[in-house]
C-alpha cells in the first residue's frame, strides 16, 4: 500500500463548497471541514469556540454496545479526551456522500481510522499485534443540526456494526504530526475566514 493523502478528509466538503450557491448550505459546509480538520488534527479544544459550536451541545453516538448520549460541553468534551488517549483521532473519509439543507447536513462515508495494535484490539480485531499498526475500515452516517448562525449543534453518528482492519507498514501509517503538516495552514485559514465578517 502507499500513504494515503490527508487531504482526502475534506473532499466532500471541499467538493460541496466548488457548487453550493446558499449562503446558509455554505456556512454549515465551512462549519463541518473545519471542525473535521480540528478534530482529526488533534486541536479538538478548538471546535468549541462560539463561532463554531452551540453552548451546549448534544450527541448522540451508537456502537455496537450501546447508545451514547453526550449532553453539554463538558461530557463532549471527555468524548474526545477518550479519543486522544486512545490515539484514534487520524481518520480519512472516502465515498462521502454529503447532502446540506437548510436544518444541517447528512453525511454516509467509509472511514479510515489509524490506530496502534491495542486500539485495533478494543476495537474488535483480538488477534492483532499491540507492536503494529493497523487501519480500521468502518461505513459511518452522519447527522448534524445546525442553529439559526449556522453553528453545529451537536452530532448523530451511526457506524455499520462491522467493521475490517488492514495492517498499516510503519511507512504507510498516518500521524498526528503527518496530519498537522496538511491541515494546519488550511485550519488557519478556515479560521480567519470565520471571524471575517460577512
């Protein structure tokens, strides 16, 4: 295999902002890729400024264990502490289908997430080496309201039960830092266009 390009996170998004004419479909677009830049970057904390996300959010995540429900900043918040303890926040999108309207967007893509081989195990591939590195292929819809200033409030996310792992060369696996390197001049940029005033 070879390293797949970070910049296949956004395509959708940046593919959707290339044909929306709605200023209102736009400003969610913009909302979501670069919240999906922050997140994956690991500068989640960023996501949470009053531009970007309601005061008190709402998520509802399912899993094959169970439903989540995250209310208010603080317990989301703690959702993505986990996911940086876990190291599992270098994901890539594939085959997204993005559909905006007026309420917020819908979203089905084929995640790629970057993890060691412990994350592979806990998330449930039991005979994969702790020393490797791995990449979890899973299908996940979206939904995500946004309120009346196009800020997210809050996400509905729906992973397919099953998933498939392939083993990543040491070579081939994206980093935190690999991610960095792509999305930060693009995350500043996204961020100065948010506070320009329209």
């Amino acid at each position: 295999m070879m390293k797949l390009n970070p910049i296949l996170l956004t395509l959708a998004a940046d593919n959707a902002l290339k044909r929306l004419e709605n200023p209102r479909h736009r400003a969610i677009v913009a909302n979501y890729r670069l919240h999906a830049m922050l997140e994956v970057a690991g500068r989640w904390p960023e996501i949470f400024v009053p531009e970007l996300t309601v005061e008190d959010p709402f998520y509802r995540v399912s899993s094959p264990v169970g439903v989540l429900e995250l209310r208010g900043t603080e317990q989301v918040q703690s959702f993505y502490k986990g996911l940086e303890h876990a190291a599992t926040t270098v994901m890539l999108l594939e085959h997204e289908e993005l559909v905006v309207d007026d309420w917020g967007f819908a979203s089905e893509a084929l995640y790629h997430t970057f993890m060691s081989g412990e994350s592979a195990i806990a998330r449930g591939l039991p005979d994969a080496d702790p020393t490797k590195k791995y990449i979890e292929h899973r299908w996940i819809c979206m939904v995500w309201p946004y309120d009346d200033k196009a800020r997210m409030i809050g996400e509905r996310v729906y992973p397919a039960h099953t998933a498939s792992f392939t083993e990543c060369p040491e070579e081939d696996f994206l980093t935190l830092d690999d991610v960095r390197r792509s999305f930060d001049p693009l995350i500043a940029e996204a961020q100065a266009a948010l506070r320009r005033p329209a």
